[in-house]
C-alpha cells in the first residue's frame, strides 16, 4: 500500500486516528489517483497528482461526501492509500483509486 495521508492529515481534516487496523474495513471512494500506461509487461509512462495539502484536502472532501452518499458515516479513519499495482503484458492502462480503511 502506498500511503497517502499520514496520522496527522487524517485529524488534521476532521476524522479521528484508529490505530487498531483490525476494527477497520477497506472501502473504495472510487476518487481516481493515477493513471500507469504499460506496454510488454513494463510501465511506459505514469500520471500521479502531487501529494499537495490542497489534493489532501480535496481527497477529504470527496471521502466524507462519497460515504455519505453510501449512508456510511465513519468517524475513525487508519489509513487513505492506493494499491500497489504490476504492470500486465501486452498494451494499456491501469488506473488506481484512492482506498480508506476505518469505521
């Protein structure tokens, strides 16, 4: 997992820190994060947004507004990160999007 907000951001855009992983369940905002264009099984090229306290913000914002939408109201937040992903054979594009893990 690639981490994008560290325990600081997550109180610092109003959610409170769980550090106990286990109480927490994975959800996918659906909030696009990058782009990876492969070709033969190697990356030919990668767009990734800068890691600015703008985009944290904008992250925030989208997370708080898309579980709302789900009637998921989550106080406690671990962990907004992105999967690691490998590059497949032949040509494309493999896009990430942006993951919580709370409750």
């Amino acid at each position: 997992m690639e981490e994008l907000f560290s325990r600081e951001d997550i109180e610092k855009f109003g959610f409170l820190y769980e550090s106990d992983s286990t109480k927490c369940r994975m959800y996918n905002t659906s909030l696009h994060f990058d782009c990876n264009y492969y070709k033969d099984g190697k990356w030919t090229n990668q767009t990734s947004p800068e890691i600015t306290d703008e985009w944290k913000q904008y992250a925030s914002d989208w997370i708080k507004q898309r579980m709302a939408g789900f009637g998921i109201q989550w106080k406690y937040l671990n962990s907004v990160f992105v999967m690691p992903i490998s590059p497949l054979q032949g040509q494309g594009v493999m896009c990430r999007r942006v993951y919580v893990k709370g409750h």
